[in-house]
C-alpha cells in the first residue's frame, strides 16, 4: 500500500475536525437560547469558507492534476466528478435525513416533549451526524494529502459547523439522563467517523484509485461540500438566528479564507 504523502497530518487535521463536535457538547449544558444567534455567524462562517474554496481551489487544482493525463478531457471529468459528489450526498441525505427541529432542541422543556421523545432525537441525530461526517472525513484527509494549506481551510470549516452539530446531539441527551458525561460522549461519538473516513479515504486513495484520477476524487469533495453549505448550513444558520447574520457569517467566512490563502500563499 502506498500512502499519500502528508498522510499523518491529513489524519490529525481530520481528528480536529471530527472532535469539534464534543466542543458543541460542551456548549449545550451553557448556552441559552439568545446565545445561539451567534452560531448563526458561525454556520455561515463556515458556508463561505467552504464554497470560496470549492469554487476558487478545489476544482481548479482537480482539474490542474487532471490535466496532466488527460489534457483534452480534464474539464468534463471534473464536471461529473462535482455532479457525482453531490449525487453522493444527496442519496446520503435521502436514505438518512439529519434535519434537527431547532425548536425541540431549544425547548426541551416544552409539555409537548416525552422523554422518549428526547433519547430517540439525541440517538437518531447522532447517527445521521456520524452517516453525514463520514464523507466529510474522506473530504479533510484527501484535500490535505494534496495542499497542507487547503486542507487546514477546509478542516476550520468543517470544525465550525461540526460544534452546533454536537449542540444537537448533547442537548436532548443531557435533558433525558441529566448525566453531562454522557451527553459528551454520545457527541464526541457522532464525530468519531471523521477520522474513520480518512482512513477509508487513505484505504482508497493507496490501494483502488490510480493517482492519475485523483483529481477526480477532489472534484467530488467540492460537490460534497457545496451541498452541505446550501443545503444544511445555510438553513441552520437562518434557523438559528436570522438571514441577516447568516450573510455577516458568509462574506466574513469568504474574506477571511480569501486574505489567509493571499497572506500564506
């Protein structure tokens, strides 16, 4: 088996990346509901960032890597790589939506919710979490494997958007058991496949995939990332605070990244 180079670093980052999500745990024991306007910067934060390095790196430096094997044909593999991506997600969606109910979350304490209720979201929104981050994982490991720099930008990302991730998970856990040490595990569980993904993707990367359709793969991770940003961080972000807040999170997330990649590169 041949390893990616940079293969160590790609794991840690993907660790960082996956354990935000116990960060988010921690939250919910402290945060009130006001508080929770401000994930709605961090979301979008997250939104910008991840599109921004899509659009502006991830696809043109697959389609660069292409190019050298397949100098007539690099675009159109690029293109259905990107479609291929978000088809991956969308059948992950599909099979196991992960949409939270914002307002049982905020409002555990609300007559309507039985306990029941509350284990079966925390269980049920842990494993969707874990599904969904698996992809993520193989996203991190395989970006950083390429570029150090990019794979951080998408590591912070996706590290944002994974703390009210753990939000979900501990909240209604922790109201059920009243036990913090449980709530925390369950959400630094729903995590752990992060890591479990850049495992499968370095298993992919050096055994099956020929580096000559790595670009390809990459392609793919921008579809996967442009889906998650429109399709579930946009959302929560106007969930939980306003849209507003949900563009300040945007425009910040897309200069932040911009003026790091001028300033590091």
């Amino acid at each position: 088996m041949n390893l990616p180079e940079n293969y160590g670093i790609a794991l840690l980052m993907t660790l960082f990346a996956g354990l935000a999500t116990a960060i988010g745990g921690g939250i919910a024991f402290i945060v009130k509901k006001n508080n929770l306007k401000a994930l709605s910067i961090g979301l979008g934060f997250s939104a910008g960032v991840m599109i921004f390095l899509s659009f502006n790196e991830i696809i043109p430096e697959a389609a660069q890597m292409l190019s050298v094997n397949f100098p007539n044909d690099y675009n159109w593999i690029v293109y259905v790589g990107f479609i291929i991506g978000i088809i991956t997600a969308i059948l992950i969606d599909y099979f196991l939506p992960d949409h939270i109910d914002t307002e049982e979350l905020l409002n555990p304490d609300a007559p309507s919710l039985h306990r029941h209720r509350l284990k079966r979201a925390g269980i049920f929104t842990a494993i969707a979490i874990c599904v969904h981050n698996f992809p993520e994982g193989m996203a991190t490991f395989l970006t950083t494997t390429q570029n150090i720099t990019l794979g951080l930008s998408v590591a912070l990302a996706i590290a944002i958007h994974n703390i009210p991730e753990g939000i979900a998970v501990a909240l209604p856990m922790y109201q059920v058991t009243g036990k913090k040490r449980y709530a925390m595990l369950y959400a630094s569980l729903s995590g752990i496949t992060e890591p479990i993904g850049a495992l499968v993707g370095m298993f992919i990367f050096g055994i099956f995939l020929p580096q000559a359709l790595v670009g390809a793969l990459m392609a793919a991770v921008a579809g996967i990332m442009i889906y998650i940003s429109f399709d579930t961080l946009l959302p929560l972000a106007k969930e939980y605070g306003s849209w507003h807040l949900s563009m300040i999170g945007i425009v910040s997330g897309i200069l932040f990244i911009w003026v790091s990649l001028i300033l590091i590169g």
